[in-house]
C-alpha cells in the first residue's frame, strides 16, 4: 500500500512530466537540426561534425543544453523530496515553479526575447532554492 502511495506523489508526476520535456527538447532540437540539414544527415554517424546554422535550431539546441544543465539538480532535489515524504508544500511550489519556468524557456529562447528569457531562467532557479531549502531547513 505504501508503494502505490508514494507512485501517486505530486513530485514523482512533476519528475515524469520533466522526462516529457527533456524528450520534447531533444525531439524539437533534432527536428529543426533535420529540418534544415536533412533527413541523411540525420540517419547517418554524422562524423563530418556539421552543425545547423540556422538561428532557430541552434536556439533550440541552446535552449536544449540550458535545460540539461539544471535538470540533475531538479531530479536530485525531487527526489530527495519524495523520499523524505515532504512532496507538498514548499518543496512542490518550488518544483512547479522551477517545471513552468523551463517549460515558459522554450518559446522565448526561440523567440530570441532577451531579458524575459534570463528573468524566467532565474525563476525556475529559484524554483530550484526553494526546493533545496526545505531540504536543508
């Protein structure tokens, strides 16, 4: 019974839906690199190191890599949320903040809005210190 109850956690299903947008960063970023490198690029070993030049797929790939770069610590504080069985609260804001930030990231980094971009990059950071301070307070 305590199995299925910590399965139905908000902060496992804040964990699934951030697997969902990690693989639609890498889906978006593979197709718009496809897109205008072509479908041979991708299916092939790509040993010639092409890269897209375009502003939207090397955004989105940008946008991809920023995403990657925070994602260990929100897996790392998720869990150790859920574990410690305080998945409300504080530590779930702090996780919705840091998910509705990154997934708000995706469009204004494509859009290329400066400012906006970094003020809502600093959100889910803060989503991320909300989180680590209910662990450690």
């Amino acid at each position: 019974m305590e199995a299925a109850a910590s399965a139905s956690s908000p902060m496992l299903v804040l964990l699934a839906l951030s697997v969902a947008l990690l693989v639609f960063h890498i889906g978006l970023q593979g197709m718009l690199a496809t897109k205008e490198l072509g479908s041979t690029w991708n299916a092939g070993p790509r040993d010639d190191a092409r890269e897209p030049a375009g502003k939207l797929a090397g955004r989105a790939a940008r946008a991809s890599a920023n995403y990657r770069e925070t994602y260990p610590a929100f897996v790392a504080l998720a869990l150790a949320l859920a574990i410690a069985g305080d998945a409300s609260g504080w530590g779930l804001i702090g996780a919705w903040l840091w998910f509705v930030a990154r997934l708000a990231y995706i469009p204004l980094y494509l859009a290329g809005i400066p400012y906006i971009r970094s003020i809502v990059w600093l959100v889910a950071l803060a989503g991320l210190a909300i989180m680590a301070g209910v662990i450690v307070l």
